[in-house]
C-alpha cells in the first residue's frame, strides 16, 4: 500500500508570525493523520517552521532548490542550505516556477538530482496548461515532463521522490478536474513510470498526489480513486482548519 502524502504548498504567503500562529493551530489537528503530512514554506520561514513541527508527526518541506552546491547563483538556496535547516521536502518544477522562473524540463531534472544526492526528497510537478489540453496533447505532455525529470535517476530512489500532478488550468481557478478525469490523467503518469523503470516500481514505489484546487469539499472524492496517493495543497493550506479537513479527508 503507498502511504497517502498530503503537503501544503504556501508558495509566497506567511511571515514568521504568521507561520508560528498556523503551525501552532494546525499540529493537534492533524495529530492522529493517517497520511503524511508535509508542509512546504517560504525560504524566510523554514527555521521557525522547523521548531515548531519538532517532535510532530509534521515534515518540513521548502519550495525549491538549485542545481548547484554552490556558487554565484544570486537569490538561490542549495540542497545543503535546506539539509542543514532540517528541511525533508521540497517542491521542484511547479507550474508558476516553469511559467514566470524559466524554469525547463531539464532544469527540474539538474534540481531532482541535487535534492536526491544530499538526502532531500523532491516532490516533482507535472502537468498540462489549459490550451494543451484543449489541444489533446495531455498525454504527450505529461510523458515528456515525467520522463525528463526521471532521466538518469535510479530505481533505488523512486521512495524518495513523490510525483504532484498539477493541471495548470486548475491551480488557483477554483477549477478542478472531475476525480475520474484526475484519476484517468494519474495513470498515464504511472504507465509512464511502469515502462521507465518497471510495473511492480509504479505501483508500489510510486506516489503521485493530485494538485489542482483541492479543498475540504473534494478531498474525500478525489482521494477514493485508486491512482491518488495524495494532494499538493495551495490555498487550503493556508487556513489550519481546511488544511486539516483535506489532510483527513
């Protein structure tokens, strides 16, 4: 059985104090969770995270992470900056990093293997826009991204990374796919991990969570189909209550 992983993306919201207040209100929520629990914070928030989740059933998670140990890469943060704040998570090629960052097929597969080679556990993002949608070219899309992100990544670390299907044109709409359409749409992403590495790999190593606009009113929906392993949280996460409804859906 893949253990479902529920992880909370704020993507540029929380101060400090804003960060204690919610992690404070959110850890006996979600105290007896079934799921992982991840939650992924502003650079500026992790130490503060970090303390206060210690000792919870709660994981650390960041927003992204370079390519490269270090170097000149102004406003960058590496995978040993995060290991040394006790981060455990952290989210590669989201959807806005791709739309407004340059971020490409192939710098997610350079952020991958960093995150990996220090111990980090990328939860990788793929998905169509609204117009390759439209287009029919969902399938094709979504072969190229999972198998980029994938290249020359060994089957040993297929635990440590999660996959996040996240159709662009839901992120922050309020549009969310039907669960069967999210079902439907996981499954090509796991057929593609089945002829990368191998059936068994796909189906028992590999979990790929749903991440367009779940919220407490969809949650349980979604998560009763066979392919969702869980859910990259944005709004939602950002409100102790909702986060814990979707997160014990």
């Amino acid at each position: 059985m893949r253990q479902p992983i529920i992880a909370g993306n704020w993507k540029m919201n929380n101060t400090i104090a804003g960060t204690k207040a919610l992690l404070t209100d959110l850890i006996p929520l979600v105290a007896d969770a079934k799921a992982e629990v991840v939650v992924c914070v502003p650079y500026t928030d992790i130490a503060a995270a970090g303390e206060i989740i210690k000792g919870t059933n709660i994981k650390l998670g960041a927003e992204n992470v370079h390519w490269a140990e270090k170097g000149a890469f102004t406003g960058e943060i590496s995978a040993d900056m995060l290991v040394e704040l006790g981060v455990e998570y952290v989210v590669v090629g989201h959807s806005e990093r791709r739309q407004y960052f340059g971020e490409t097929d192939q710098t997610v597969n350079a952020r991958v293997k960093a995150a990996l080679a220090k111990g980090l556990k990328p939860i990788i993002c793929v998905g169509e826009t609204l117009e390759e949608r439209e287009g029919g070219l969902v399938e094709s899309v979504l072969v190229r991204q999972t198998t980029e992100a994938f290249k020359d990544i060994d089957k040993s670390q297929l635990e440590n990374t999660v996959i996040a299907y996240e159709p662009v044109w839901a992120i922050g709409t309020g549009k969310t796919a039907t669960a069967q359409d999210a079902n439907d749409t996981i499954a090509i992403i796991r057929n593609t991990m089945a002829e990368l590495y191998c059936k068994d790999c796909a189906e028992n190593k590999v979990r790929i969570q749903y991440g367009g606009s779940m919220n407490p009113k969809n949650a349980s929906e979604l998560m009763a189909m066979p392919q969702i392993d869980g859910g990259l949280i944005g709004g939602a996460s950002l409100k102790a209550v909702d986060f814990s409804q979707v997160v014990k859906y």
